[in-house]
C-alpha cells in the first residue's frame, strides 16, 4: 500500500472507529470498484464537455452503495468537478420538496478546494472571473472601482441570460451580494448568499437589497441548480456531481407523498435529458426492493421505464454503462482484502508498526471477518460496517497501545444489540435468510 498523509489517514481510522463511511480517502479501501472506474470516467468526461448524465446505483443493506457514492465524489473532485451529496428522508430532506434538497445540495457543496459549504467559494470564483475578462476587454480602467463594478454586472446578467427567464431571483441576488461586498458590508453580503442557498428565515431588509420577496420555491429550486451550475462553469469547475442517497426511504411514506417525490425525481431525470442541466451528473442510490419492488419506482411506469436495467445475466458480465449500477456486496474473501488494507493503513501511523503486522496477521483478520459474519447470522452482505469497527477499535487500537494484548489471547469478540442497526439486529436474531426483514 502506498503512503498515505496523517491526516487522511486519521480521517479514515476515526470514521471506521465510528462506524461510518470516510468522507475523504476512499481509493484506499476501494475494493471491487475498479470495473466500474473507466465507464464513470467517460461519463464524466461527456458531462464535462456541457452534457449531463444519470446513474442509479442497486444494492442491498451494506453492499456499499454509500462508499461507492463517496467513492464517485471523490474521483470527480480529483477531476476539477464540484460534489454534494444528499441524505433522503421524509423528515428532513422530502424528495418531492426540491427547494430543500437544493439547499442541502448547497450545504454540502464541495469543490477541490473546499471540503464543505463551497458556495461563497464558487461565487466569489465567479466574480473574479467576469472582472478577468472585463479587463481584459481593456474597455474599462482596472482603478476605476465603480465602473469595474458596472461592467462585472452588465457581464453577469449576459452571462445568466438562461437562468434569468426561468428565476429573474438569481441574478439580481448575485448583483446585490457583489455590490454588498464591494461595500463592506458583510451582514447583508451573508444574508444574500444564505438566501441564493435556498436557506429560508432570511431577514426582510437583507431581501429588499435584491428587491426580492419569500423563500425559494419547489419551481423555483431546478431554476436555481440550473444557475448554480452556471457559476461553477464559469469558475472553473467542469460540473456538478450531486448524490441522492437512500432514495429507498420513500417507500415508508405515505402514498400521496410518495407519489409526489418518484414524479419531482420524474421531473429532474426528464430535465436532464432535455438537456437542461448541462455539466450536472446525478446519481441515486436505493436497494433492489425500490427499484423492482410494488411500493417503490414501480408505482410510477415512467420512471420505471427510463431506468430498467437488464439483470439477468450473470452478475460479472454486468454493464457499467447502464441505467443501474448492481452492486454484489461482499464476500467473507472482499471483508478480508478490506480488512488487510485497513490494518496496513492503520500501521502507517502505530507507534509499534511491526507489532500490528505481527499479532493482527492475515489469519487473524479473516478469523475475524467470519466471526463477525458468523455473529450476524452469515449474512457476509451486512458486516462491514461491524466488522471494520470491531477491526479498529477493538483490535488495532488495543494492539497499539498496549504490548501485551494479543487478539487471539485476549479479545472474545463481544456484539451487542445497542450498537447495532435495526437490519444487523434482525439479521443476528434469524435462523434463516428467510427471517432477515430488511429495512426498506
């Protein structure tokens, strides 16, 4: 394994001590993704011409699908593209309210630069460009601040032309957070941002600035995306890779509700197609009982329609270039080669590397992946999440810090209901495949 910085690494070991899917780092313990690297690739290189693109990705609880999406974001920030992923759930981001998942899109925006809440980062990006070129028009004296500011508008409202006949909003946001700025005046310059954030609650003497009135809108949040996407062309970001995580979770809703979110999920791959989103790639992620199940996208022919995907053959001569992605999940073979790769990276940064190798050995880690998927009732597809924490915090932790604790010796391993999720909890409890009631 090839060196990796302390800070990366301690961002991984600390979210599997958790846990939790790394947010960064993820090439590392990639495994089983490399077929579908140079299909993505290509896709990504189309979106980053001005075209736009669609995955859905299939997997049960724990096959990855949140890692692979992560995994995506983090290949594509390499390649200059803007990310943000989003957590669907009828609580707090409801699919059929798209405003509020354009303003978590917005929160979570990430850029090369900017692991988090990028837009300042983008807007500003995107003024500095437009003065660039107004300059070097040579048409307006770069000392003559008023008629720079004059121009850099002019500029963006020809810019923002599309945008504009779709949500006017917009563009007179963006003039009024450049002349607030310029101005100094930086409780106004937040408010504005925060609004072009879709963020609701925002005063109304910061509004009267732009000339704007209420909150962003579910209409008004595609026009907003379209614009945002503008911005990101324009300051150099080739496009926008949003994630739509656990979409699975609309099966839970009520009718009504559901119907609403798969027809505003309808809506944007429609757009998308029409080409109204160029530079943007979006990709969902859902089990198998969401796309072929009764209360899922098959209550909408549509849908269903535009994302069917053949899967009967066998799983290896799968196609990347698919609608869907089918993920197989892991094998207690897969659980072993990450949990190898885990403690090799673990080891980087012990204080007794030789120990680590030494007393967390290959053996030791696949005795372990069994065990651990011998705890959840052998069902190998749910255990890597226990698994990698068992791995870190229970073993390599302890390896590291004291010289005479030995796994094999000294850790019985011990799961208990309360760290576990509701499916792992079924799965440890059933005699029986048949028994496991998945959450979805």
């Amino acid at each position: 394994m090839s060196r990796v910085s302390p800070q990366r690494r301690l961002e991984i070991v600390d979210a599997l001590r958790r846990g939790t899917v790394p947010e960064r780092g993820l090439d590392v313990l990639a495994v089983g993704l490399d077929r579908f690297g140079p299909a993505l690739d290509a896709e990504l290189d189309q979106v980053a011409k001005g075209q736009a693109g669609f995955k859905a990705v299939r997997g049960e609880y724990g096959s990855g699908k949140t890692f692979l999406a992560r995994w995506l974001g983090e290949r594509a920030r390499s390649r200059g593209f803007a990310t943000s992923e989003v957590q669907v759930s009828e609580g707090e981001t409801p699919l059929h309210h798209l405003q509020t998942v354009y303003r978590r899109l917005v929160e979570r925006l990430a850029t090369p630069d900017v692991h988090g809440g990028a837009l300042r980062s983008v807007v500003d990006g995107w003024f500095f460009t437009l003065e660039e070129d107004v300059l070097a028009d040579e048409s307006v004296d770069e000392d003559d601040e008023e008629a720079l500011l004059a121009a850099t508008d002019a500029l963006a409202e020809r810019r923002l032309e599309a945008v504009t006949r779709q949500a006017p909003s917009f563009g007179a946001v963006l003039r009024a957070y450049r002349r607030a700025v310029a101005a100094d005046d930086a409780a106004t310059a937040e408010g504005l941002l925060a609004w072009l954030g879709g963020q609701p609650h925002v005063a109304a003497s910061v509004k009267r600035q732009a000339g704007i009135k209420g909150d962003l809108d579910h209409d008004g949040a595609l026009a907003f995306l379209a614009g945002l996407l503008t911005l990101l062309r324009d300051a150099g970001q080739p496009g926008l890779v949003l994630v739509l995580d656990e979409v699975e979770t609309l099966q839970r809703v009520r009718s009504d509700v559901r119907e609403r979110a798969l027809n505003a999920l309808r809506q944007l791959i429609d757009e998308i197609d029409a080409g109204r989103f160029p530079g943007l790639y979006l990709v969902i992620t859902g089990t198998p009982a969401f796309y072929d199940g009764p209360q899922g996208m098959q209550r909408l022919a549509p849908l269903a329609q535009r994302l069917h995907t053949d899967f009967t053959a066998e799983a290896r001569f799968d196609n990347p270039r698919a609608p869907q992605l089918r993920l197989q999940g892991f094998s207690v073979a897969s659980l072993q080669e990450i949990g190898q790769r885990v403690r090799d990276l673990y080891a980087q940064g012990a204080d007794a590397p030789s120990r680590i190798h030494e007393r967390v050995d290959d053996d030791y880690v696949k005795l372990l992946a069994e065990q651990v998927t011998g705890e959840l009732g052998q069902q190998v597809g749910i255990a890597p999440r226990v698994y990698l924490k068992k791995l870190v915090e229970a073993v390599l932790d302890r390896v590291d810090q004291f010289d005479d604790f030995h796994p094999r010796r000294d850790y019985p391993l011990t799961i208990t209901d309360a760290e576990l999720t509701e499916v792992e909890r079924n799965a440890r409890r059933a005699d029986s495949v048949d028994e496991i009631d998945l959450d979805v």
